[in-house]
C-alpha cells in the first residue's frame, strides 16, 4: 500500500495547514443559482433555433397503420413533419445489450417509431416548428391510424405461453436472467432453526428531475460538426453515440453541459427523443430544441425498481442467519435502455443481496421481462434500495421470529470490521468496511435504548410508533466492471487538466460533471489544497468535451473517488513544476521550496520567496530571463482508474422513527439517522447534504411515489398533482454522522456518497413500520406504505 | 385568440411594453420574451413552485397566471430580487447552509421563503416547513433550506446594533 494514514481522520499529506480537504466551504458556482442566473438547456436560444414537439402514442402496444401529417405541414410557425421512417435515413436503430450480461436481447430501437409502438408515450413523429406552441397546435392535427394490440403489462404473465410476444424476432418476452447458488444453501436451511419467507413488493416509480430533459441540438452544416447542449451526466458518452448513429466521426460531435436541473441517473441514459433531436439538427442544418413537458417525463423519463421478490431467510435460534435465498421478478418496458441496458438493476440486486452480513450460503434467481410500459433503467441507487429492503426485510422478520432485538441479530451477523479484506456470497470483493463502528455510531446518535422506553410508553397509549434499522452497502468508484468490460462505449477513467495563468490563478479542466453535488467545488478543493493556492483563485472547466479530458461524467457516486484523485494527481505534477521552476529563478532547489498561500517559500522556515503570479509572470512574459534549458511546463493532465478493487464498498446503517396512524393509515415520519463512511471526506457539508437529499428519494418511494398503471398499459397518474413525491411538509430532520475508512486504490482515499442515502431509506422505514405494527401481529413487505396498503394490513378496509 | 394585445406592466422596476398572445402565461412571458430565465417552469401546472414569482406583492405560480391578466401590474422576478438586495442575507444563508444543489427550484423557494419572511418575522420549523410545502425540490431533502430560512428569519429578528 502506497498510502501511510497518519492522522485519525484518514487524511495523509493532504492535511497540509492551508487544505481545504475536509473542510466545508460554498460551492463556487452557488451564487449564480441563487441568483436566477445559471444557464440550463431549458433557457438556452440560438439564431435560427427551432422548437422540436414529439407526438406520442397514446397506446400501449399498437401497429401504426398509416400517418397523415398533410394537414399538420400547413399550419402557422410549422417547419418540418417529421415520420419515423424519414428519420431512419439519418440516424441508426440501437441495441441495449452488454456482453457481460450473458442472454441479455433487446430488440432495435428507433428515434422515432416506424411501424410499431410499444409502449404510451413513445413518439411517433416530430413536429417543427418555430415554437413549441405552435408545433403543439401542430401536432394535434397530425391524423395516427393505430391498431390496437394486446398490451403485456403484468410481469406475473409476462413468460406465459398465451401472452402476446412483444418482439417477434426476439421469441419470447424474457431479456435477461440470471440465477446464482453459492455454499450449500438447501444444507443450511434444513440446519435451520427457523425459515422465514415474505413476498416483496416495490412500486414503480421515477426520478421526477425538476427541470425536464432538455436538449438543443446544432448542426452546422458548414463546419460538417454538431454541437449537443444537454443536461446530461456522461458528455462523452453522448458525444460516442451520437456520433455513431449519426455516422459522424467523434471529433465532429461536441457535446457541452450547463448547468443540470437535477440528474439522479434519469440523465445518463440516451433516450430515443434526444436521438431523434440531434438527427433532426441534422436533417434541418439548424439547431433544434427539445424540452420534455412535464407527462413526456412521466412517461418517457425512465423508470426503475418495479421487481416482486419472494426472499427466505433461515436463522438459527442464536441468531446466526444461515442462509438467503431469492426469486426476483422485474419488468422494464418494452426495450433494454441503451447503453447501459436495463439488465443491470436486476444483476445488482442479486449481487447485493445479503452483502453486510456474514452467511455464505445465498440462492438468487432473477427474470427481467419486457412489458408494455415505459422503459426501466438505472435510477439513483440502482438496485440498492430493493436489494436492501429485502435483505433487511428478512433479517427483521427473522429476528421477529426467534424474539431477538433487531439490533442484536445485526451485531451477531454484520462482518465484523476486522474482517477485511473479504468477498461476499455473489463475489463482491470489500477492501474495508465498518458495519459495526456504523451501527455503534447510530445507537449512540438515536439513542436506541431511550426511544425504546418512549416507543413502550406510548404504545400503552395507544400510540404506535416504530423503530427500524437498515444496514446497507454501496457500489461506488466503478472500474470499467460496470460498463466497459461489456463493450459500453463509456468511460471508466477520468481525467484533469490544471494549468497556472499568467497572473498566478488556476484553471481546471476535469471530466466529471456538476449537477449539484459539488463537483466544481471538489475539484477546486483538491487542486487548492495540493497547489496552495486560494479555492478562489481555481476556476473549474467542465461538461464540455471540446474543453475537457476524455472521461466518464458524473453517475454511481465515481466524481469524487475517480475525479478527485485525478485532480489530486495532476495537481501534484502541476507543483513539481511549479518548484522546479521556482529553483531555477531562486537558485534553489525543489526540495527546499514549497507553495503556500499564493507564493513559494523556504519548506523549512515558511518564509516566501516569490509569489505565484511573479513566477507566472516570468514563465510567460519574460522566460528570455530564466537559466537556459529551462522549460517550464505549467500545466499538467493525468487520468486516474481504480484497478485493484472493480468496486469501492462503501458501507453504512439508517434509521428510522416514524409513527403510523392505525386508523387513517398514515405514516409520520417524525426523524431519520444515517451514519454512513465514504472514505475520506473532502467536503463535510456536501457529503452530508447529498446523503440528506438520497434519504428524501428513498423516503418518497417507501411512502408516497408510484407510477400507476391500469391493465391497458395507461400511466394514469402522470403529472406532478397525481404522482405524489416528498414535500417540505412531510419530511423528518435528518441527522448524519460518519465513520471514515479511505479506501488504498487512492492517495486521496475518498468513495462515493451519492447512493447511500437512497440506499437504505425505504427499508429503514418499511421496518420501523413493522416494529410499530408489531402488537398488531401484522407485516407488510409493499412499498410504496400507503395509507390504503397499511389500512389492507390491518383487515380495516 | 390568436391575435396578439398590448401588455404594459412593471417587471423589476422596469416598464415593460409588448404584445401578446392572450393564451401566454406570465412564466413563458418572463422567460421568453423578457429573457428572464431565472424564473422556472417545473410542471406547468401550478405544482412545483418552481415558476414563483412576486405579482403586486403577493407571490403567484406564474405559470398559473396569464401574461395578460398582469396589465399594469408590477412583477418582481427572482432577477429583480437579487439586484435590490431585499434577499442577500436570505441568499447568503442558503450559500453557508448550502441549501441547493442542482438550483432549479432555487429561485422559486427563495420567492417563498421570502414571502414567509415577510409576512412571519418569527417562523418555527413546522412553520418553514408548512409554508414551502408547495415549492418541489428533489435534491436537498428540505432540511438545509428549513435551516437557512430560520437562520435568516433569527437574524432579521435581532435587534441591529
């Protein structure tokens, strides 16, 4: 290991005096926000700019017998009527499929349809025109003949013989299965001293992203070069596809990314309207405009965690838990999301099943099944939360049964933190966790045995609250494990560039994007801290691949622990420049010199030497007076992967005290506890505020959030006023703690913090509910906890 | 309905004149012909909060609200807010706390908290809580803007030396 931890936060000679490591300060680009000043897609206008209205169908499954957009072509404003066939001429139909999802099929996915619809909401044809009003008056005179056909929308039949196939070319309507047995499962049920089994129920829902997805698509014919702005969290990655399907070389595609109105893995996919938006830049030499209303992100955005799970548990009488075993179920739509497929939240789920504890013996089989709805794909957590609420569903449901404290049957199977390195059932490999320090850490920070007594003595008033707890590990740091080795186009490494001005300011070019987690304000942290040079003096560069070293963006937690060591790296070399160049003018050497606030000084006593903006000034202004042979190089790139670990674990526990009302069915969640440990921390506040923000995700799917649709494949609640999401109202102080265990793969240390809080939140509170259901005699294992699923429970409607 | 009619009104203590289609509303009026993009539009249904504005003095969904029916009115958009300097320290708490990430319901929140501020020199949590209820935002979890707004509301509170 190359790393010494000499300090007992974790941090190592990033701890310099000046550091900003582990330190809050504001983000940089705050103020612009606050001010109504940011520049999001949805505000973005260009000369000649047209505006893109996608008609959608408004069928589940039909055949698109004829189109008549005679009638539409002749209406004020209106540009061009665009059909799916006259769209294939200039961009290709794709495939999400991954090799290293062995099975996986999917069938070709055009921009727009061409003869069949699959799903409500895929779009049908485009109308142009030079607003969006008046391509909306358009488009409802846009005649569709569709015939009507049998929608598959219940999972359950997905695989029977009667049900219609889908995809005909493809034979059946299975995408992806995969089925894992490690140890000796059947041996350790039957040594069990009770088996617990429990149907698992979770509701589809959606990231619900403030500001729509918005693209503006700029061909310039002249230069033969399109240019993207979107919103998007992978600009490479865009910028590879659209290039590929557009039959462009990657260096005619740029692709620049403002400010993001919230991401949360709903913007790192490519979604068939924005291809059809650059195709249609193209198609029209113009720039077009795509912004999604709010019932085309209802319906096109995509989904995610809609699964029915059998689990069982078995648990011996002193607790030990002696095996897991799990049949999932999940149905993603009509086509596997591209490029990242849609196969990849089921494979996560079963990888993550029962990853905190200790039993070895784990039986999983999962079956990913098309269906007539809107497609499903990676949202914030992928696979997390259902992985963990099932895993800690059963823990509590076992413990229930053997009357163990839930805190008790955790301590006895959590991996102990001494226990490290070590690999769970499905093969994950964990460098260094501390499930037990976490918990330890909560219990202290709840007080656990306090609100024990609280919860006796309101429950002999009738009062019924509850406590639950969720233990949780997280995938972060991805190597090319998760995308690359599959044949994904999408970058695994990033990339930092920081180069010295002329007046002794930085400036910093990283490949990681910013959507409001603090990826500018990171990145000018570590530079800072590295270079000794004010935060405010480091202007950050991203979300432009013209501008930019090549890398993956900003998605499953990787911006801090792969940017921020990128940017820890160039930042070093970038200093050894910076010295030398400083020997060369004070006839010194490096060794004898660092940098301190803005200036170079004596590394032993601190006293300056020359202030950076001198030096600077030297190097570019009058380098004719340095030594000869002298070339300085004040800038410096380097790129950064992890390689050891596929997967930087993190680990941590929540809980939940909430109260439910047994005769209305609701649920008041009255305070939540997380304590969680990413490594280390570069910026406190930041941290904890993206925990804070993932616990309100995973709040609102254990309570409130579900796409509701009927037997027809109709998303019947796709608006803001039906699809309920959490309000300021209804949400519980947060408190968050942390227990630091850097990860080796980095000099900086740091993991990912962005799906932790999602992570745990829905089974923290589906268990508390329990607990306070527990006179009751009654269990639910259905998210989301409406009033209605809980008043069902209690046999009261 | 499809011709357009004059519209004279104060936007930031600016008169504006221009004309309109009587179908527009106030949000798309402020974004796209007054290129006031600090104002939001979230769910065009008067959902979000992220399209606040203040409109004589009391805040409004502007995306509830026709361009038309503002004639003569005084508008005052998040732009107008932040040049007067009446929410600077309301801004400044938000920075410290860092009450926002991705920033889209930034400004409408800020509308809101404003507005509350104004009308409650003393709100407590639940009361924060209670008065934004209508603003939607997916990043923060609420609690960083629950602290930022009383931190502010507490200092205005202080008696100023």
């Amino acid at each position: 290991m190359k790393k010494t931890i000499d300090k007992p936060n974790g941090l190592s000679e990033l701890d310099r005096p000046n550091s900003y490591i582990g330190k809050t300060v504001p983000r940089p680009n705050i103020e612009r926000l606050m001010q109504g000043r940011g520049s999001y897609v949805s505000d973005m206008v260009l000369p000649r700019m047209a505006h893109v209205v996608y008609l959608r169908s408004p069928h589940a499954h039909a055949k698109i017998a004829g189109l008549d957009a005679d009638a539409a072509r002749k209406m004020p404003g209106v540009i061009a009527v665009v059909t799916g066939r006259e769209l294939a001429a200039v961009i290709t139909p794709w495939v999400g499929v991954l090799s290293h999802l062995k099975g996986l099929k999917s069938a070709p996915q055009h921009a727009l349809a061409i003869d069949h619809v699959c799903w409500q909401g895929e779009a049908v044809a485009a109308i142009v025109a030079t607003s969006r009003a008046a391509a909306e008056d358009a488009a409802e005179a846009v005649v569709v003949d569709y015939e009507e056909l049998d929608a598959v929308t219940d999972m359950r039949t997905a695989l029977d013989p009667p049900t219609p196939v889908i995809h005909a070319s493809l034979g059946d309507n299975l995408a992806f299965e995969r089925k894992l047995d490690a140890g000796e499962v059947d041996k350790a049920f039957a040594e069990s001293d009770e088996v617990v089994e429990a149907d698992f129920v979770f509701g589809r829902h959606t990231g619900v992203t403030l500001e729509p997805r918005a693209v503006l698509a700029d061909w310039n014919a002249a230069e033969a070069r399109l240019t993207i702005y979107q919103g998007t969290q992978a600009p490479h990655m865009v910028m590879n596809i659209a290039a590929l399907h557009l039959g462009l070389q990657e260096s005619q595609v740029r692709v620049v990314c403002k400010d993001v109105g919230g991401s949360f893995g709903i913007k790192v996919h490519i979604y068939a309207d924005e291809m059809a938006t650059y195709a249609l830049a193209k198609l029209l030499r113009r720039p077009i405009k795509f912004v999604a209303d709010r019932f085309e992100s209802f319906n096109t955005d995509i989904h995610a965690r809609d699964h029915l799970c059998k689990g069982r548990i078995g648990i011996k009488r002193d607790g030990t838990i002696t095996a897991f075993e799990i049949d999932d179920l999940t149905g993603i739509g009509p086509y596997s999301m591209y490029p990242r497929t849609s196969a990849i939240e089921a494979n996560q789920i079963v990888n993550l099943i029962g990853g905190p504890y200790l039993a070895k013996n784990y039986r999983a089989r999962a079956r990913v099944v098309f269906q007539n709805k809107n497609v499903m794909c990676q949202y914030r957590g992928v696979g997390h939360p259902v992985a963990c609420s099932i895993t800690e569903g059963l823990v509590d449901l076992a413990a229930m049964k053997i009357k163990m404290d839930p805190v008790e049957i955790r301590r006895r199977n959590l991996i102990p933190d001494d226990g490290y390195p070590c690999a769970s059932p499905s093969g994950l490999r964990f460098e260094l966790l501390s499930h037990h320090a976490s918990l330890d850490k909560l219990l202290k920070m709840m007080d656990y045995d306090a609100l024990r007594a609280e919860q006796a003595a309101l429950r002999a008033k009738n009062i019924h609250r509850g406590i639950g707890l969720a233990s949780f590990i997280e995938v972060t740091n991805p190597s090319a494990a998760f995308y690359g080795v599959g044949g994904a186009r999408i970058s695994s490494q990033d990339g930092v560039a920081v180069r010295l001005d002329a007046t002794g300011s930085v400036i910093c070019q990283t490949s990681i994007t910013e959507q409001g987690q603090g990826s500018e304000s990171l990145t000018a942290q570590i530079v800072g801290s590295v270079l000794g040079i004010s935060m405010e003096r480091v202007r950050v560069i991203l979300g432009d691949t013209d501008n930019t070293p090549y890398g993956g963006g900003t998605w499953a937690s990787r911006g801090a622990g792969i940017g921020g060591e990128a940017a820890l790296q160039a930042a070093k070399a970038l200093r050894r420049n910076i010295l030398d160049v400083a020997a060369a003018i004070l006839q010194s050497s490096a060794s004898a010199l660092d940098i301190v606030d803005n200036a170079v000084v004596n590394a032993d006593d601190g006293t300056p030497r020359i202030p950076l903006h001198e030096l600077a000034r030297i190097v570019y202004f009058r380098p004719d007076t340095l030594p000869p042979g002298i070339q300085p190089e004040l800038m410096a790139t380097r790129h950064f992967v992890p390689r050891e670990y596929p997967f930087a674990f993190t680990n941590g526990i929540q809980a939940s005290w909430l109260e439910v009302d047994t005769d209305t069915g609701f649920i008041k969640l009255l305070k939540h506890w997380v304590v969680e440990d990413c490594g280390t921390i570069i910026n406190p506040q930041l941290v904890d505020e993206q925990i804070r923000g993932g616990v309100v995700q995973g709040l609102g799917a254990a309570l409130f959030e579900k796409c509701i649709y009927d037997e027809r494949g109709q998303l019947t609640n796709a608006n803001m006023a039906d699809y309920l999401v959490p309000m300021s109202g209804e949400m519980p102080d947060i408190d968050v703690g942390h227990v630091v265990s850097p990860t080796f793969e980095s000099e900086l240390g740091a993991k990912g913090a962005g799906e932790a809080g999602t992570a745990g939140a829905a089974a923290a509170v589906s268990n508390a509910v329990n607990d306070a259901l527990k006179p009751f005699g009654v269990t639910i294992t259905e998210i989301p906890l409406t009033p209605q699923v809980v008043l069902t429970a209690l046999g009261r409607v | 309905m499809t011709t357009p009619v004059p519209l004279s009104l104060d936007v930031n203590g600016e008169r504006v004149d221009a004309h309109v289609l009587p179908r527009l509303n106030l949000a798309d009026f402020l974004r796209e012909h007054l290129q006031l993009t600090g104002t939001h539009v979230g769910c065009e249904q008067g959902v979000c909060g992220a399209c606040t504005v203040r409109l004589n003095g009391d805040i409004v969904r502007a995306c509830l609200v026709l361009a038309v029916q503002t004639e003569g009115a005084s508008v005052v958009t998040i732009e107008g807010l932040s040049d007067s300097g009446e929410i600077a320290d309301l801004q400044a708490a938000f920075r410290d706390r860092n009450a926002l990430q991705c920033g889209f319901c930034t400004p409408g929140m800020l509308m809101a908290a404003q507005d509350l501020l104004q009308h409650s020199p003393a709100p407590d949590r639940d009361a924060i809580r209670e008065h934004l209820s209508g603003n939607y935002c997916r990043c923060t979890g609420y609690q960083a803007i629950i602290d930022a707004v009383e931190t502010t509301a507490q200092a205005r509170a202080e008696p100023r030396s």
